[in-house]
C-alpha cells in the first residue's frame, strides 16, 4: 500500500496502540523510549504535535484513550510515563502564581486556566523542563502530571500522546451485508475501529469473501465543515439478506421491499444523505427565519437572541431587556437602560467603583480639593466646612470664614476692641485691667489709703461704702487737728507733743499744772462739714459715672441693632458657646 500524503509531509506509518477520534480531532497513544523532543518530532512527521490539555473535558477524552489500551499491553498496575506537549526553556524561571507554573503548550496559544498536577514542579531555572502523564491506566482518575528531565525516561512504561485536528469528519460504513471496512488516517494509523472518520482517510471494504475490494476516500463538501465519502454505498448489499443484516446500513429505518429490496427512511426533521444511508438534519435556518441567532433542532428550529435581549413571543423577534426593572437592580445607585445593555451612574460626591463599575464610593471632598477656607469635615456624599474660633461661616452653607466682632457681646467691662479672630478688652484712664482680661481695677495712683490693718494694698472706690468713706474723712481731720497744733507751737522751745489717740489732744494738760485749749474741738465742726462736702462731691461723682455707663450700653444697643441689619448674628446657642470659651 502506498504511504498517503497530507499537506506535502510524507506520513510515515504509525505504530500507535490505540487511536480515538471525536469532535474534529483525533489522539494517538505510542510506546517507545524517547526523549521529549523525539516525541514531537514524530507527532510533527504525521501532521500533528504532542497532545494538548487545555480543558478538563480534553483530558477526559485522553482517559478514555487509555481506557482503550489492551490489558496484556502493560500489567494491571503498571504505570506508564507519556510525553505531552507541555515544557519549559531553560532561563524561564517558576510562577507559582500561574496554574502551569511558568510552563507552556508546545502549541503556544492562551494559556488557560486548567492544570492537573501532581506534585509542584521544581523551581529550577538552569535546565530545560518537560512534563508527562504518569499514572495506572487501569486508573485514569489517578493520572496526572509530572514535571522532569527531557531525556529518555526509565521511570514506568515510557511513550508519548499526539493529537491531530481536522475541519471535519465521515461518519463510520455501515455494510449492508457481510463484510469488513478498514480505515487507514492521514497520519498513518490504521484500524478496524473508529467512532469518526477524520477527512483524508480511505476505508477499504470487504464484502464476505469476495477477492475484489471497495476503496472509499473522506473528502470535505465544499459548503461548510462536514464531509462524505466519495461512493455513497451501500456496500455489501445482498437480496438474501435485506434489512435483517445490520439494518440494511441504513443509520435511522430500514424499509424491505418486494422480493428482498430495501430502502432506508430518516425520522421527523432529518433527510436522507448522499450515500442512501445516512440521515441529514434538515436546515430550517436556511431561510433566516430569527432576527437573532438560528438553531436547528430535530422537526424545526429555535431563535436565540444576543445578551441584553430576550425571544419576543412570536418566537422569532428580539426584544431589549431592561435590566433597571429587575428585581435586583445591577447598580448601586442609578441604573439607565440602553439597548441591550445598562449603565450605572452615581451620584453627587461618590465615584463609580468594584470591577464593573456598578458600585459608588465616596468621594473625600475635604483631602481632594480642599474646598474650605479654614477647616472641613467629609460627609457621606458632601462635606461640611466650619471655622476656627473668632470666626463664623459666610451664609448657611458658604465655604468662607468671617471674623466675628465680639464687642458687640460686651465681654469687657470698659471698652473693647475688635481683632481678626479675638478681642482686647482695655479700661478708661485711672483704670487698669484685671488678672482675668476684661474686668476693671481703680488704678493705685487714683487711690485713697487702704483701710486700717491693710496699708499698701490698693483700694478700689468703687468696692468703698459711703460711711467708709466718712469714716476715713474724720480719721483724717484728727491727723489734721493734730498738723495745725503742731504748726501752732512752732514758736514754742518745747518740742511738739505725741498724741497716741484725739481723745488725748483734748484732754492735754501743760507740765505747769494749767489746762489748756488744745484748739481741736473749735475746729470739729469744720472738719465735719468738710467730710460732708467731700462725701457729696463723690457721691455726685459717682451718680456721673452711672450716668454715663448707662448711656454707653443704650448707645452700644442702638449700634448693634443696626448692625443687625447688615452683619449675619450667630443665634443664642453660638453666642453663649462664645461667651464660655473666653469666660
């Protein structure tokens, strides 16, 4: 038999114990002792490289490969080590964050997410790395990979897995009568049995014991991927046997006909094929009947419609779906509709967040733009800006900072004046201002003298009572009665005399016996009139300085009612939070 070509390779005959074909591929499964670069190598000689398992459905198919494997091939517990497509170059380290580990398909592509390992690979860098499948094939469960060496392996029954692709494939013969049918693949594999034909095989029929022989290629039809033979069939048909041999080789019903005839018929939805014996889905989509996506099924067809829109009643319209209307909207805060899709939206002083961007995050006005003169607080989707003390907001929601003019409050007792964020409190002349900033003290220099008992300390008039005041008038006539006696015996060679108390002054008698006038009863009276006159004068001028501070408080009243007309007041509560701050 000549050795088929395919592509422009020549095939060279495989030694595969098993073959599976499925979808629009075919896997192989050799033995031998090679290193993994010979493993690719042959697969690559057929048309194919080393097997690929990117899906977990993918693997499966390779169990079920080894499922197939003979009994006697390998013992019941022996373990085989087979090459697959997967390896690393030397210089590319591990990535333990990565499911193959830093490793790649021989084939390139995405790497995906499935990986099966069996234990971590090593880490090493300074060699290249290649992976097997190794396991019990008795257990396809307990396979997995194993990272190594790319030499030859002497660990477990060695051999190596290739996989082929194709666009499309025949359906198995089905004989109408005694015979056998044996296909020969494009890469070189020859069998009894296969579930799907790749295109490029070639079946050779035997029909009972006939010398001659049937040869059948698989060629592609030229509008789309499946693909027929090139003789429909059917083979090994005899009258003898009719539909009882293998239902005719009919795939769905064998209808007998008159003197041993037959005829084959397919079911509700599918046609005849081309060879007389297969059945065709009949293509009810041909005519574009959806506005979406056409589907054919078994007796008709189904509409299917792109995400964001649903099946209309009629079965063939697509209509939007509103997502904004379910019953767990996607959006946080706002949701819009828009044709077949949403779009969520957020809010004054949030900004969209998560991944899809359907959550909404507050925004930190405050630390962003600094939109306070003086100082801020965020808020739940605003902020709010306040001011420091001596200071108050312009308007109810201004961002600027006004000084406050606390003399209009009368925090000092005299006068008061207005600074950027405070106040000074001063006194009028003869006044000194108190320990405690605002209250006023009669100045020492203004002074009368203390009381008794407590000389130097300086002595406020306004904390003196009149009768005080009377009483320190008359202590004072004594020392003054005492003065004009001393100035009258100036002529006198006698020094002066030392009274210790007035009473004595009156009742002094001279060294000779003879009692004289001391002149201080005569004068008395003057003094007493005089501390009278004196206790007026004061008494009229403290009446003035009543006088007057009550019409500074009428005047400052007046003042700040018509500043109320212009300036913005804070209300009772901030007043009385400003008088105990500076209180």
């Amino acid at each position: 038999m000549a050795t088929p070509l395919l592509c422009g390779l020549t095939v060279q005959p495989s030694e595969a114990v098993e073959v599976l074909c499925a979808g629009t591929a075919c896997y192989t499964l050799d033995f031998g002792r090679h290193t993994w670069s010979e493993a690719q190598q042959k697969c690559q000689d057929n048309g194919g490289n080393l097997v690929t398992l990117k899906s977990q459905d993918e693997a499966l198919l390779v169990r079920q490969l080894l499922a197939k494997m003979p009994a006697g091939e390998t013992g019941p517990d022996a373990e085989v080590r087979l090459w697959i497509g997967l390896h690393r170059e030397k210089g590319k380290c591990y990535q333990q964050h990565r499911p193959l580990r830093g490793f790649s398909w021989v084939t390139g592509g995405e790497e995906g997410h499935y990986a099966d390992w069996r234990q971590e690979p090593r880490e090493t860098c300074t060699a290249d790395r290649c992976v097997a499948l190794q396991g019990v094939p008795s257990a396809p469960q307990q396979l997995a990979w194993a990272d190594g060496h790319c030499g030859r392996s002497a660990a477990g029954k060695p051999g190596y897995l290739c996989k082929f692709s194709f666009q499309g494939t025949c359906r198995p013969l089905v004989l109408a009568g005694p015979g056998t049918v044996r296909y020969t693949t494009p890469f070189g594999v020859t069998t009894a049995s296969l579930a799907a034909v790749p295109f490029g095989s070639s079946a050779e029929v035997l029909c009972g014991e006939e010398a001659l022989s049937t040869f059948l290629v698989c060629k592609p039809q030229t509008h789309g991927n499946s693909s027929r033979w090139s003789s429909p069939g059917p083979f090994c048909a005899s009258r003898t046997h009719g539909c009882g041999y293998s239902n005719g080789g009919c795939e769905h019903t064998c209808l007998d006909g008159p003197g041993g005839s037959f005829r084959c018929a397919c079911q509700a939805g599918y046609r005849l094929g081309g060879d007389r014996l297969s059945c065709v889905l009949v293509d009810y989509c041909s005519s574009n009947p959806c506005q979406g996506q056409c589907v054919a099924q078994p007796g008709g067809f189904q509409c299917l419609c792109a995400p964001g829109y649903r099946v209309a009643e009629d079965g063939l319209s697509c209509v939007d779906v509103d997502e904004c209307t379910a019953a767990q909207p996607p959006c946080e805060q706002t949701c819009i509709n828009t044709p077949g899709s949403f779009t969520c939206q957020c809010g004054l002083g949030f900004t969209p967040a998560g991944p899809d961007g359907q959550a909404c995050q507050d925004v930190d006005e405050c630390a962003e733009h600094a939109p306070c003169e003086q100082l801020c607080t965020n808020t739940e989707g605003s902020f709010h800006c306040y001011c420091r003390p001596g200071y108050q907001l312009e308007g109810v929601s201004g961002s600027a900072c006004l000084d406050m003019n606390e003399c209009q409050e009368e925090y000092c007792e005299h006068m008061c004046s207005n600074q950027l964020g405070s106040y000074e409190c001063s006194c009028r002349p003869g006044w000194v201002l108190a320990p405690d900033g605002f209250s006023c003290l009669l100045s020492a220099m203004h002074s009368t003298s203390a009381p008794p008992g407590q000389q130097g300390e300086p002595w406020s008039l306004a904390n003196t009572s009149p009768t005080a005041m009377v009483q320190d008038l008359v202590s004072k006539s004594s020392v003054q009665a005492q003065e004009d006696r001393s100035s009258v015996s100036l002529g006198s060679t006698s020094p002066p005399p030392v009274f210790n108390h007035p009473q004595d002054a009156e009742n002094h008698v001279i060294s000779d016996g003879v009692e004289k006038d001391s002149g201080a009863s005569k004068y008395l009276p003057y003094y007493i009139l005089g501390g009278l006159a004196l206790f007026l004068l004061v008494a009229a001028a403290l009446s003035w300085v009543f006088y007057r501070r009550m019409k500074d408080k009428k005047d400052k009243e007046k003042t700040k009612s018509a500043t109320d007309k212009y300036c913005w007041e804070p209300d009772q509560g901030e007043a009385r939070a400003g008088k105990n701050e500076y209180i």
